[in-house]
C-alpha cells in the first residue's frame, strides 16, 4: 500500500532541510498523506497549530512525503498512543 494510504501508523517527521536535525513522532488514524498535509497550514485555532508547521515557518523549511517514516501500524488507539511515546 503506498505510504500516503496508510492509516493507523505511528509515525516520525523528519525535518527536510539536510542541515537540521529536527523531527516529530506522531500517531493517527487518517490516511498519512492527509495527515501530513494539515503540518503545511496553520490550524483555526492558534493553540492547535501543529509544533512540525511552528517549525516549518520560523525556519523557513519544508519537508516532503519522503522524510516520513511509518514506524508502526496499530488499530487500537491507546495501543498507539504507547507506542508513539515509546518512539
């Protein structure tokens, strides 16, 4: 299944600037690539912008569907809420 497709992953962000060494681990539910197009746009509410947009923004970089990594795949929410703190 090709990566955007996938749903019910824990997964990380890697910042796709080669000098930084930024990255964020998330789970979801939403299909990957969906999820990953909300870090491009900030949120209605300023106190749900995503930290990956935040960092984007200020640092002027961006990253693309090749600097995600599915870590895992899990159904169960809480199941991957723990391995999402794991990671």
């Amino acid at each position: 299944m090709p990566k955007e497709k996938r749903a019910n992953v824990v997964y990380g962000v890697r910042c796709g600037d080669k000098d930084c060494q930024e990255s964020y681990f998330r789970e979801t539910r939403q299909a990957l690539g969906a999820k990953t197009n909300w870090y491009r746009r900030p949120s209605s509410d300023l106190a749900q912008t995503s930290a990956v947009y935040t960092h984007l923004k200020s640092a002027g970089h961006a990253f693309s569907l090749e600097d995600v990594v599915v870590l895992d795949r899990e159904e169960q929410w809480h199941r991957r809420g723990a391995k999402e703190s794991i990671w």
